[in-house]
C-alpha cells in the first residue's frame, strides 16, 4: 500500500517570522496526522532554517527547484548536493510556474530530476496540462511528452525514487479545482503508462494531485484510487487549513 505525501509548496511566500508562526502552527497539530507523511517546500533562503527546527519531528523538508548542474559557474543555482546538505529530503521538479514563466522545458526538467537524485534527493515531478490543451483534447499527449522525457533521461528504475505530481495548469491558484474524476482520469493514465515499462513501480508511485486543494476538497480527491496525496500551493500557508487537509480521509 501507498503511503499518501501531503507536500506544501510556499512558492515566494513569507518572512523570517511569518515562517516561524507557520511552522509552530503546523507543528502544533502535527501529532493529529496518522498516516500521511507531511513536507513543506519553502523558497531556498529559509531552507536551513526550517530544516533546523523540523529536525527529529515527522514533517520532511523539499525544495521548490534544483540546479541541472553540480557545482561550478552557474550563478544564481543552488544543487542538489547544497539542498542535501541543508536537509532536504525532496525537490519539485518541473512546477509549472517554472515550466511557464520562465521556460524550462522538458529536457530541461528531465536533467534537474537527474540531477535531484544524483544527490540523493527525492524529485516530485509536476505534470499537467494547460487550458487550451485540455480544450483541445490533448492532456494526455502533454502529460506522457513530460513524463517520457524523464523515463528516456533516467529510465522508469528512476521512478522508484520519485514521487509524480499531476497539476492541471488551470487549477493551480485559480480556485478551479479538476473534479475528482477529472484528476483520477489523468492519474491513472499516467500509472498505465509506467505499467507498461514496469508493474511493480507503477503500483509503488506516489502520484500526487495538486491545483486549489483546499481542506473543503481534499477528501474527494484524496479518496480516488490513484490519487496519493497532494502538492498544495495557496493552502499550505495557513497552518490550519494545511493541516486539516493532511487529516483528510484518504490522506490519513
Ligand atoms: C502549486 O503551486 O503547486 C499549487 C497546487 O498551488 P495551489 O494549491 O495554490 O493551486
């Protein structure tokens, strides 16, 4: 059986005190979570920080990117050996905002996870479709053009160390959440085709769900059978709200 991962994303959020309220928040409730692992993703700075004080309690840290390179002269990028150091334990590869705004592509993305897991990081690849692809009736071509790049790159033995994050573009921050169907449709299609390199890491794959889950939604999505948990953007920065959808049913 899967364990579910509820992954916070705090993207470009937050102060040094805003981040110590939030942890102590989610701290303070974490013993309720039964089941679900728990990680928070916050941006590079606050890193150390955060690993420092989650140190010996169940909530894993992650990073929200990760250098294609390992060291050297590429300013302004952080590696995979610098984010283990400081104490992570995953990395989002591919989040759609890096996808998007500042065009990295699927090559691009498929050398970062390489990179994430050279050093030992547990990449969350995030996949999804934008508007007019769903219009169009091509989400499942998108989704197994981004999926393929890292199977090519790294070969499905690769997905043993990896956890999948579908997030339909349209519902990331939007309030538009995918109906439950909608998102179960897309997960098990992207379990399928890893079935079809290897059964028995399609059936350990954590697939995660993320765009506009809320503690209100949570349980329904939660509940489908391909569905391990979630990669929560706007929620994850209300300790409360983070922390309900942690103990949702499903998820816990
Ligand atoms: C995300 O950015 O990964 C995300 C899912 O955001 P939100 O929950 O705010 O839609």
């Amino acid at each position: 059986m899967r364990q579910s991962l509820v992954a916070g994303n705090w993207k470009m959020n937050g102060t040094r005190a805003s981040i110590r309220a939030l942890l102590d928040g989610v701290l303070a409730g974490i013993g309720d979570v039964k089941h679900a692992e728990v990680a928070v993703c916050p941006p590079y700075v606050y890193v150390p920080e955060v690993a420092e004080r989650l140190a010996g309690t169940p909530v894993a840290v992650g990073a929200q990117d990760v250098s294609d390179q390992d060291q050297g002269a590429y300013t302004g990028e952080v590696s995979g050996a610098m984010l283990k150091e400081v104490g992570c334990t995953y990395v989002i590869v591919g989040h759609s905002e890096r996808r998007n705004l500042y065009g990295e592509d699927d090559a691009f993305t498929a050398r970062k996870f390489a990179a994430a897991q050279r050093h030992g990081l547990v990449p969350i690849l995030c996949v999804g479709e934008l508007l007019e692809e769903r219009e169009q009736g091509i989400t499942q071509q998108v989704v197994a053009r981004q999926l393929d790049a890292v199977l090519e790159l790294c070969g499905v033995e690769a997905l043993a160390r990896a956890v999948i994050a579908y997030e339909p573009v349209w519902a990331i921050g939007t309030g538009k959440t995918a109906t439950p169907e909608q998102a179960q449709e897309v997960h098990a299609f992207i379990r399928d085709r890893v079935r079809s390199r290897d059964a028995g890491i399609a059936d350990g794959l954590r697939i995660l769900y993320g765009g506009s889950v809320k503690a209100a939604n949570a349980a329904d999505l939660f509940g489908q059978p391909d569905i391990d948990g979630g990669l929560i953007g706007g929620a994850s920065l209300d300790a409360e709200e983070f922390l309900a959808i942690c103990r949702a049913p499903g998820a816990s």
